[in-house]
C-alpha cells in the first residue's frame, strides 16, 4: 500500500504528464483492434490528431461495435476477446446498454479502485484494523447469464462481474456470501443479508446510501437494537458512491451512532472507477493511471456528439461544468458517459460531481442542475428538521397565460416540522445558489412558486418494482427536463395531481 501511495502521489504532482504517457500507450493497443484500422489509429501520433480523427461516441454510435464483441469477434474495440458485458440501463431510460468490461478495465481500474479506496484510507488511519473483520458489500442484484451471447460472453450488472470475479483475498473479507449477493429478488435479498450477517464482526460496509439504510433499518428491527454499533461496535468505515450523500449524512450518523465513523466517497460505474475521496472533508480526486484517458466539453456548449469544443485534462478551469468524455482500456473511445464534473482544485486534479447531461430542468432558462438541488435540500431539510429519503422533479409547462414552474415529488425519512416553511427555504436556497434560477422566479413571472408533493415512504420503491429497478445501483433521477418521470411515478402510486 506504501508504494501504490507513492505512485498516486506521482499522479498528483504531474496529473498532465502521466495522461500524456496513458494516451500513447492507449493508441498503440487500439493499433489492433478493428475500430482502431477503421479510425486510422496508425496515422495518431498526438491528441491533435486523435481529437480529428476519431468521433466523439455515445452508445447508439457505439452500439454495433459492441454487438460484434458480444457475438464473440476478437480484437473489436480492444485487444483480444471481450467476455463480460455490464447491463446498465441509466437513470432515465428502458433501453438496456451492454458495457464491455475487459480483462484489463476489471482488473487496472474497477479492482486497483477498490484497492486504492482502501489503500488511501489506511495512509490516512494507519492505526486502522479494518482487516481484522468483515467487509459488507451491497452489489447489485443481476446474476450473469449467457443470454444473446456467445458461448463464452457473459451479461451482468457491473457488482454481479466483480463478484464473480473477485480475487481470493477479497472474497475472504467479503460479505454477504456469493449466492446472496446475486439474488435477483431484491426484497428476499435484503432480509437474507441482514439475517446472514447479524452475527459477523463487520469493520466497513459499502454501497449506495438509499439501500444501505433500508438493509441497516431492517438489521435493527430484527435485533431490537437502538443504533448499528450495538450490533457491529468496531464497525468503522461506510464507503458510499452514486448519489450525493449529503441528504442521508444525518440518518446515517442517527442509525449507525458512531460518532468517530467515517464515510469515504468514489465515484465508479460501468465504464469506469474515475475519483476517490483521498482526504477526509475534500473533493474527490481524479485517479489518473486507470487506463482511463479523459477530455471534457464545457457544458455551455455541450451538443452530445456534434460537440466542437473537446479539451484535454490539462485545459480544464475551475469552477466550469464539464460533460465528461472517456477512452479506456474497456474499449470505450471518445465515450460520452453522460456525467457533469467541477474542478475545484488543479494540483492534484479533484473534483465534484454535479450531475447529468441529461439530469437538469432548463425549460424556462433556470438552468437547474443537480448540484443546486442536492445543496438545497440538504439546506431546507436541516432548517426545518427534516430528513429526505428519495426525490424527483420536472417541469410544468406554460398554459393559459400562466407562469410555468417546478414540481418535486419527496419521500421524507423524516417529516419535516412545518411543510410549507420547508418548501419555502428550498424555493429561497435555489434563488440563492442559481442567479437564474433567481431571475425566472422573479415576481412569479417565468417560474412560480415551486408545486411540492410529500409522498408516503416507499412510493419511490413501487414505481422502481414497476420498472424492473428495484434495487441494488438503480437510482432515482434527480431532476428531468420533461414530465415523464413524473407522472410515471405519479401514476404508479396513483397520485391524481396533474396541473
């Protein structure tokens, strides 16, 4: 851990040099491949012309490549064969994408990840023993099947190929066991986890914050127990990624009752393992030797692929919101992974999280993105003692000459004291955060007073079971620039409130 430290620390310091070195060496693999013939790899000598050359790809204009990898064909988008393929549907859509995970993407980026979590922790706590107990990882809830594929090719949610996948030394921490981990019935998984590890001697749990908790809840019910260090007490680490965790912090530090727990933040999906938390209050650093090549388009002049502006890492500014695009050693090139970023420092390369391409409500010229709404929930659920499990938001359109405006649907953990005096601090929080935001609300011209629904707890969770989402890495979608959402929800908990 002492040298991987040190190699990280080489990264810090010359974040521009070591992409530099990783673009070579990415071009030179892709030299071999059938997509690199056809883009004309042997005539790239620099990023110039990579930037000219090659196409800046979503999955639809990825989608035939990876058909021909999935049917069995080698050397497509990377060297040799590709036989696992994560399943990811998105935040917003039906459609299924199959993300080819290769040997070396498994292996230099999603378990030196896991690894680099951990390490970075250790450099932080070195009088930690999180070894010496057990390790509760929440996957997702896909078992790997051949179906579509050749005969060696497997399908999966992205957790269910680690699982498989692990390395021994991994699986003997790891808990709950295999077959749990890959049961595909969710709500049968969740008591077959908290029954399993009621008695084990767990130090780190990991996860997504909305499902951790109701697996937690669901341990406490079952033991009688008032806080989670009652049943684990040397219980020490909760590494968390896929949503802000800022609306469930205070749950969590009432759940858990550690008051010296720690809670570490990465940032992996399908395509890739990109940033870890590596101090304990900063922003996530950007993990630069993953083979993983970045570049980013400045969101005020995001186009998706007809994008013209690209700049490489070493372009990047502060404070800017990027759409962030990919080349890794998966087999994804000039990939769009539909994520926004902010720099907030250079030297070391960190950053946070600000949403979705597609994640925003911009009807009226608000410019709404995901960051303004994490922040001001957290603020409003703090001011009026509140606790907010799950929430969702969209547009409501002008009609009859009648301002238009923003309509949330929320299920509270926790209710807040005053309803109306929480929407009013989250409608004053997102003025204050988003000048224009701000401006639309002026005098209720543009955007009206914000329309706020409380839903009974697990209404989220029947429009997911609907979906087919219940579960493991689905995520609910935050903010939506049409209805659809919505009134999908809306209508699966029959909730009659259309304006």
């Amino acid at each position: 851990m002492k040298k991987r430290i040190h190699q990280i620390d080489l990264f810090r310091k010359y974040p521009s040099e070591v992409q530099e070195e990783l673009f070579h060496r990415m071009i030179e693999a892709g030299r071999a491949t059938r997509f690199g013939k056809e883009m004309g790899f042997e005539q790239i000598e620099n990023y110039k012309e990579f930037n000219a050359r090659v196409p800046l790809m979503d999955y639809e204009s990825l989608k035939h490549w990876v058909d021909f990898a999935m049917k069995g064909e080698e050397d497509v988008l990377w060297p040799g064969e590709t036989k696992w393929f994560a399943k990811s549907s998105g935040t917003t859509s039906d459609k299924s994408k199959f993300i080819p995970v290769t040997k070396e993407s498994l292996e230099a980026c999603h378990y030196k990840g896991g690894k680099d979590l951990l390490g970075l922790y250790y450099d932080q706590h070195p009088g930690t023993k999180l070894w010496n107990g057990k390790h509760l990882i929440i996957s997702g809830s896909s078992e790997c099947n051949e179906q579509h594929l050749s005969s060696s090719s497997y399908i999966g949610d992205l957790s269910a190929i680690i699982v498989n996948n692990l390395p021994w030394w991994a699986e003997l921490k790891r808990r709950p066991s295999k077959e749990i981990a890959l049961m595909s019935e969710w709500e049968e998984k969740i008591e077959c986890i908290a029954q399993s590890t009621l008695k084990e001697d767990i130090h780190i749990i990991a996860g997504v914050p909305s499902w951790t908790l109701v697996i937690l809840n669901r341990i406490l019910e079952i033991t009688g127990k008032k806080t989670i260090q009652e049943v684990w007490p040397n219980i020490e680490l909760f590494m968390h990624g896929g949503v802000s965790f800022e609306p469930y912090r205070k749950e969590f530090e009432r759940v858990i009752g550690n008051p010296y727990m720690n809670y570490v933040e990465s940032y992996n999906a399908s395509e890739g393992f990109f940033g870890i938390q590596d101090t304990k209050d900063g922003d996530l650093l950007l993990m630069l030797d993953y083979g993983i090549f970045y570049e980013f388009i400045p969101m005020n002049k995001y186009k998706g692929v007809n994008s013209e502006e690209v700049i490489p890492l070493d372009e990047v500014e502060l404070g800017v919101n990027y759409a962030m695009v990919i080349t890794t050693n998966g087999g994804l090139w000039r990939y769009i992974i539909g994520d926004t970023i902010m720099f907030t420092e250079q030297k070391p390369k960190r950053f946070k999280v600000t949403g979705r391409t597609k994640s925003f409500i911009n009807v009226f010229g608000e410019e709404l993105i995901v960051e303004n709404a994490e922040q001001a929930m957290s603020v409003a659920c703090e001011r009026a003692g509140a606790q907010v499990h799950e929430y969702t938001a969209g547009p409501i359109f002008m009609e009859n000459q009648k301002s238009g405006g923003h309509e949330w649907l929320i299920e509270f953990t926790e209710e807040p004291e005053d309803f109306n005096y929480f929407v009013e601090v989250l409608d004053n929080t997102l003025k204050s955060l988003n000048s224009d935001y701000e401006a639309k609300r002026y005098k209720d011209m543009a955007l009206a007073f914000p329309k706020v629904h409380k839903l009974k707890k697990g209404s989220f969770n029947i429009w997911l079971k609907q979906k087919g989402k219940l579960g493991g890495q689905h995520k609910v979608p935050r903010l939506m620039n049409d209805r659809r959402v919505l009134e999908e929800v809306m209508d699966a908990i029959q909730l009659n409130v259309l304006p």
